[in-house]
C-alpha cells in the first residue's frame, strides 16, 4: 500500500485498494475506475499497425495540417493498410 500511494500506482490487491490511503488518493481512485469501466488494449500484433497509422495523424493535428476529423479518417484507413500488409 506504501509503495502505491507513494508512486501512484493502483495496488495489485481489491483489499489494498480498499484501504483508506488509497480510497483517499484522487489520481489512484481515479485510475481505479478508469481501470474498471475501461476496455483492455488487445494483444496482438497488429495493434503496432494501430499505434504506427495514429502517429503521424495526431502529429498532424497538432502542428494545424490535419483537422481531427480528417486525422480520425487517416488513422483508419492506414491501419488497415498496414494490418492488411503484416497478414500479407
């Protein structure tokens, strides 16, 4: 429990997260609930296909070249692009 509260990590047990501490520690209980509601990231390979079409999307989006909307549209087609060339 010390070791979590002190880096602001959820804590491997429900029990740990139950104590006081750390129900009283705002970014841990909030990375608690994200944790519960959330959706896990698959494990796959292709998922590097994912992260390598978002990349120069977002940066484009950033730097004004790109609106997110057209940056959400580039992310999908390239992903399955490159999904599509690791299946071969």
């Amino acid at each position: 429990i010390r070791t979590a509260h002190e880096l602001y990590v959820i804590p491997s047990s429900i029990e740990a997260v139950k104590d006081p501490a750390i129900q009283s520690d705002v970014r841990i209980k909030a990375a608690w609930e994200q944790l519960r509601h959330g959706k896990r990231m698959p494990v796959v390979p292709e998922m590097r296909a994912v992260w390598d079409a978002m990349r120069p999307a977002y940066q484009n989006v950033i730097n004004g070249e790109m609106t997110p909307e057209e940056a959400a549209k580039a992310m999908q087609a390239d992903a399955i692009k490159k999904i599509k060339e690791m299946k071969g």
